[in-house]
C-alpha cells in the first residue's frame, strides 16, 4: 500500500503529493479502481472520461493489472482529439486509448471522437449527445505545460462556456509541448485545430482524478496552487471542484515550491 506524502486542500481541491511518479500512478490506480468498483456495486454500470499522455501511461497500465474491474460494464469516453488526422495516425489519441485501453479490457462501448469528419460541427453534435445520455461516473485527466486540460488552451478556456464538445485552435506552446513529447517531428506537423471537451463539460463528472507528475509541471502546478483562478492557468479551475483531487510527484511539487 502505497501512501501520499503530503494531503492538503486549496480552495475545494484536494492535493495528494508523492515520493515518485511511479508511486503517485499506484495510488492513482487503487484508487481509481476501489471507486469504480463501488460505482458497479451501486448500480451495475460506470462511465468514464480518458485523457492521454505520457503522464496516464503507468496509471493506466497498473489500474488494468490490478484487475477485478468488469470492465463490460464500463463505457469510455476520451477528452480530445486532432482535427484531420485518422485513427491510424501515430498521434492520434484514438489509437493511443485503443492500443493501451480498449484491446486490453475490452469495455462495454468506447465512444471516440472522429478526428478524420468530414463533418466536423455535426460530429461534436454528435459527441455531445452520447456524453449527455448519461452521467459521467469518473474524468482522469492530465495537465498541459501551459496549464490547458483537454484541448482547452488559455486563449480558449472558458468557463461558463455553452458547449459540452467544441473546435479549437492550438496555441504554439501546446503544439511544441506535442512534439517535445514525441507525438510529431516539428511543430508544422502537428494540426492547427482539434476537437475538445470544454471545461463545463469536463466540471460536470461525479469524480476528477488529475495527475501532473514531472518537473516539467512544475510552473503550471505553482499557478494551479498559488496564483488565482482564471482562464489564464485552465486548470485552476479544479480549485472549486471538490470531487476533484490532483496527484502530484515530487519533482512537480517539490519544483513549484523553489
């Protein structure tokens, strides 16, 4: 049993802090996988949101090994995804939570947003009412370095925003950070616009489960912790959302603290 170092609130967040990445993903995972368990009991069913990233990947790995889950019972939804490019694409977040969640588990259903419309108004019509046909039970969720969650970048978070599933476009830092981590060679490959939950959408879900592990988190998670809540840092918003809990390692805490 793995234990947080450090529990505190800001605002209505909890915050739970970790000796390693490693060891912040399997708390993460038993967490996660003791809640959902309790969503089956309760009513035979959960939905959930992904994101993706490298920051999900040992969490993900762990909550599927842990087991005990009847995952045919569980439907998934993802938070995002790329304009324009296909399912196949190396970077398309519809391969990643196929490859890494659904060929693994094999859900209920896997509800994705098609990147590749041709129709691209109509398919977040289309996204937003299979969201809204039931509640979302669990959202895991990452943090971008410019503080976005989702595709939900400063220059187009908001948050009384009227729409569940909206077109962006990508701020630079967001599209560097998407080639920093390997998702493309430059950043002339990496797409101007992408489909995204918006922050009301993602606020609504019963539980939110944020990790913002690594030192390349730090500047984002001082913001978060210690500066003020608005849509210059998006994900501050999780500030005045008690079903919320952001999990953090000690480089991410450690180096919003110097």
């Amino acid at each position: 049993m793995v234990a947080a170092t450090k529990l505190f609130r800001v605002d209505d967040l909890s915050v739970q802090v970790y000796s390693s990445q490693v060891e912040m993903a399997q708390d993460v995972a038993e967490i996660t996988q003791r809640y959902l368990q309790a969503i089956l009991n309760e009513k035979g069913n959960a939905t959930i949101l992904l994101a993706t990233g490298n920051s999900q990947l040992q969490f993900l790995d762990i909550l599927i090994a842990l087991g005990g889950l009847d995952w045919s019972q569980i439907t998934c939804f993802h938070l995002d995804e790329y304009l324009g490019i296909s399912a196949e694409h190396s970077a398309s977040f519809r391969r990643y939570l196929h490859e890494k969640v659904e060929v693994r588990v094999k859900p209920k259903e896997f509800h994705y947003i098609q990147g590749d419309t041709l129709q691209p108004l109509a398919e977040c019509d289309r996204y937003t009412k299979l969201l809204q046909a039931q509640p979302i039970d669990l959202c895991c969720l990452g943090v971008g370095e410019n503080g976005h969650i989702a595709f939900n970048d400063p220059s187009v978070a908001d948050f009384h925003d009227p729409y569940s599933v909206k077109l962006v476009k990508l701020d630079d830092i967001n599209r560097q950070q998407q080639v920093n981590t390997g998702y493309f060679p430059d950043i002339n490959s990496v797409p101007q616009y992408a489909f995204t939950l918006t922050i009301p959408m993602i606020c609504s879900t019963k539980k939110i489960i944020c990790l913002a592990p690594d030192k390349r988190k730090a500047k984002v998670v001082k913001q978060v912790l210690q500066g003020e809540v608005n849509t210059d840092c998006p994900v501050s918003i999780l500030r005045k959302q008690p079903q919320a809990t952001l999990f953090l390692d000690s480089d991410s805490y450690d180096g919003c603290m110097n």
